[in-house]
C-alpha cells in the first residue's frame, strides 16, 4: 500500500507516539521510513552583535544535538522493527514548507504526525504545523494524537 512514510518529528511525546504507528504501520506495509526534524533558525537582533553571533553558534550546536538525539530514538525503533530508515535534519523557518518538500524531493506516499507539538502560544497564533501540512500536501497525512 504505502511504500515510503515521511515522519516530521518534534521530540515531544506526541511526536515520537506518531513515530512508532508510522514504523508499525511500515512494518506492516513493508516500506521504508524517513523521519524529519525541522530547526527553526535563530532568531536574531540587530544589538549586541559579538554577543549574538556566539549565541547563534551555540543555538545551532544545541540545536543539532537535539535534532540528532530526536533522530535516534526514531532510528532506534526502526530497527527494532526491520524497517529500512532515514533520518534529516534540515534547518528551516517554516516546518509546513519543510515537510511538503521533502514528500516531493524523496517521493513519499504517507505522512503520519503528531497533531500539535511543541509550538505552543505560536500554533494557537499561526495554526499547528500539521494542519498547514493537511491543506498544502498532496500525500495522505495520518494525524496522531
């Protein structure tokens, strides 16, 4: 049925409990995963300007980390079930973009996500990041809660 799942990952719980229905249901459908983990940029300000590039540096270093540790745990749960797996990390200002890019660039059938995740104060303001993918995709978009 689906033969390649793209799974946006936040590192919240929500996020992760999507990660392991989307590895089961890949498991079951014998196709392969790809997990994804969009980092928002620093956000900078025109003060301080030695001050702001140190900490653009270690926002970036932190960042990464987080990404690759997100990264992990799906990875790990992937071969624990046999399903072939990859996993990014790309740095982008807008998730939604993001992930409707990837499902074009890699050719993915599915997309299973968390409903929200750890956006907060800024979903309420600017929609959850899952419901600009439902209106903006054009692969099925299995939401989890």
């Amino acid at each position: 049925m689906f033969k390649h799942i793209l799974i946006p990952i936040d590192g919240s719980e929500l996020s992760m409990r999507a990660a392991r229905t989307g590895i089961e249901l890949a498991k079951l459908c014998q196709a392969k995963v790809t997990a994804l983990h969009v980092i928002a940029p620093f956000q900078t300000i025109a003060y301080m300007g030695a001050i702001l590039a140190a900490s653009e540096i270690v926002y970036n270093e932190e960042a990464r980390a987080n990404a690759e540790r997100y990264l992990l745990e799906a990875r790990q749960l992937a071969e624990a079930a046999g399903v072939p797996f990859e996993g990014e990390a790309i740095f982008g200002d807008q998730p939604c973009g993001t992930i409707v890019q990837t499902v074009a660039d890699k050719q993915c059938d599915l997309v299973v996500m968390g409903s929200h995740g750890w956006r907060g104060m800024t979903r309420l303001l600017l929609g959850s990041e899952t419901q600009k993918v439902l209106l903006r995709g054009n692969v099925p978009v299995l939401v989890c809660r």
